[in-house]
C-alpha cells in the first residue's frame, strides 16, 4: 500500500481536515490544524508530503521519526500540529485495512465509556448559572469554564471578587456533583494566579487550566504548590519532551495534551504513560473539530490515567453518525480506524477559505494582552 495524495480541506469554523488517499483505495483523516494559522498549518502538509508520496502509510513510527528527526528543526506548533493530523491519518488507514478500532492496537480498550465535558460561561453571575445548568441538562457532569478576559499583572480586589461571584453562581447552578474547570488560559502571572487560585478554592474545582503560561515551568510548581486545587496544564506543549520537565518537576497533576498538536495519537500515548509514573491524569485537550475529537477518544479508550476528555464539537454536520453524550459519557468507539465516517456531501457547506485568526485582547490602556 502507498500513500499517493494528501489532500487538505478548510473547514470553518475554523479547522484543517486532512484526507490521506492510498492506491488501494483506502483513505484516512486527520486533522492537522494551529488554530488561527490553518494557511500555515496546510503547507507544511504539503511540504511533509514530498517524504510521504510513496510510502507505506502503516509504517507509523518510521514515518513520525523521519518527519520529526530528520529535517533537522524539531518541534513547534505548526511542524508538530501538521505532523500530528498525518499521523491521525496513519492510524485511521491502518486500523481500517486490519477491520479493528485504533485503540486495540494500542492495548485495547481499558473502560467502556469516556468521560466528556462541555464549555460554559457568560458575562456576569446569572448567566454562568445559566450556561451551567443547560450543560448539565444536556447530559454533562463535568463542564469546563474561564472567569475573565484580560488580566493585568495585580488586578483590583473588584476583579477578584467577580470572579468569585461568578464561579459561586456556576456552581450552585450546577450542584456539587458536577466537576467544573477552570481555564486561566495563560492570562495570569504568577503572584496574581495564587491569589485566584486561593480564592475559588472553596468551590472545589477540578482543576485550574493554564495558571501561567508554561514557558517558565518553576513559576508553575510555585503556584501548584501554594493551592490545594489540581493544576492542569498541556495544550501549548508538544511531544513527550516537552512535558518532560512538567512532570519531573511537579508542576501539574494533570496534563492536557492536544492529539492534533502534541504529535498524534502514538505520541500522546506515551506522554500519558509518562505521566503514570508521576501519578499524573491526562485530559487531552481538543478545543477542534470532531476528527481530532475522534482521535483523542482512540487514547481515551486504552489509557489507565484518563481523567476527562474535551470537546466543542460532536460532529454534526460532519460526520455521518456523530458522538452522543449518555450520563456524560460517550460509548468507547468501535469502528474501524478512527471509528467514524466523514459526511464528504454535508463537509461542502463548511468548507472555507481557511482565513480565519485568533482574537485579540487588550488592556484598557491600549497594551496587549495575552490572550
């Protein structure tokens, strides 16, 4: 078998769907994507393509080393996100040409169903009450939210106050038994994260995503070790050496790797096995469209340390049978491959131009925010 095209679609909102043609006529998906940089992200498809053509598209591993290794420049969000949706792709042919599910040739299948959760939020207390609870009533029990925009290096008792207020709303309208997280998204210094963390800590959170950024990894074992809530941290690293020191330091109890920018599926796996031996959870991050979903869900199914899977989309509209959450849950995937089918006729009234950017923040005084 060879791979003989690679063939990328952009697809809004904002997604790169990849489509991995062979000349037995099997094709696999991924999703190669860095949100905001699809343009980017495809060409550097194109480019892996010229090792690809040609080869045997169930040599995985080989093919992963040779991209990863042997063009010299390693890692960074747009190689490894592009790498990522080809090794998806990979994985989706092989388990389609052997008639079984991804995860069984990684292990099988450790749980027959994986947990899921939803995004929630709002503008002042009421509505994150209210976002909360249609969350929970569209069958979630765990749901993931972020309190704030811009945040300056000390913000104002008022602004930490808010936030309080509006977490107190999310989790009465939520209930005790519904876990929720909390998304700093790397808006947060350091001192100013300590002080938040301390203060939503009565209500209990899953964990707090991003507390800072993750470039200084000392400055996150300083705020891990200053609260009692779990630190969550992942979806901006890329292969297993990048969560190295994450790990060996204790910066996080729980990791969230992104299978479509991390490395792929393989690679994932083995930053989840590293982290089992730190007692460490993994809860891939996917904030993408329902193939790199369908690739996380592969991991999710045959890994020990999986804590909760992220989503924003199921697949309507994409996929010719979409996800569906019972009791929070989704059924372990049994289809081949990646274990879903592309709805190609349906995918044509999303496809775009793939022009779509990032939003920015800014300060109130004009200076730029992280966002």
């Amino acid at each position: 078998m060879k791979i003989t095209r690679l063939e990328t679609l952009f697809v809004r909102p904002r997604w790169v769907f990849l489509k991995m043609h062979t000349d037995e006529g099997l094709v696999g998906w991924g999703e190669p994507i860095v949100e905001g940089w699809s343009r980017t992200t495809a060409m550097a498809v194109e480019e892996m393509g010229r090792y690809l053509i040609g080869q045997d598209p169930r040599r995985i591993e080989h093919h992963w080393q040779a991209l990863y290794r042997g063009a010299f420049y390693r890692g960074g969000p747009v190689l490894c996100s592009a790498l990522s949706g080809i090794e998806q792709a990979m994985w989706d042919i092989l388990g389609k040409s052997l008639g079984v599910p991804v995860h069984q040739l990684l292990g099988g299948a450790v749980r027959d169903r994986i947990r899921i959760y939803c995004h929630v939020g709002g503008t002042d207390a009421d509505s994150y009450a209210q976002s909360g609870r249609a969350g929970v009533e569209r069958g979630f029990n765990a749901v993931k939210t972020g309190l704030f925009g811009a945040v300056r290096f000390v913000e104002s008792p008022a602004f930490v106050e808010e936030a309080v207020r509006r977490m107190a709303a999310l989790r009465e309208g939520v209930g005790d038994s519904v876990d929720i997280g909390i998304d700093f998204h790397g808006r947060v210094q350091p001192a100013m994260a300590i002080q938040l963390c301390k203060a939503l800590e009565p209500y209990r959170p899953m964990f707090v995503e991003e507390p800072c950024l993750p470039e200084n990894v000392d400055a996150m074992v300083t705020i891990a070790r200053s609260t009692s809530i779990p630190i969550a941290t992942g979806e901006r690293l890329f292969t297993k050496w990048g969560f190295r020191e994450v790990l060996e330091k204790q910066a996080a109890a729980i990791l969230q790797p992104d299978v479509s920018h991390a490395g792929g599926i393989l690679e994932v796996c083995k930053i989840a096995a590293m982290a089992e031996t730190y007692f460490a959870a993994i809860a891939p991050h996917c904030p993408l469209g329902p193939i790199s979903l369908a690739a996380g869900l592969q991991v999710d199914a045959c890994t020990p340390n999986f804590l909760c899977q992220e989503h924003v989309c199921l697949g309507e509209g994409y996929l010719k049978q979409p996800f569906v959450v019972k009791d929070g849950h989704v059924d372990v995937p049994t289809g081949p491959g990646l274990g879903i089918e592309v709805d190609e006729e349906a995918l044509q009234e999303h496809v775009c131009d793939g022009g779509w950017e990032n939003p920015r923040l800014w300060h109130e005084d004009g200076s730029v925010a992280d966002w």
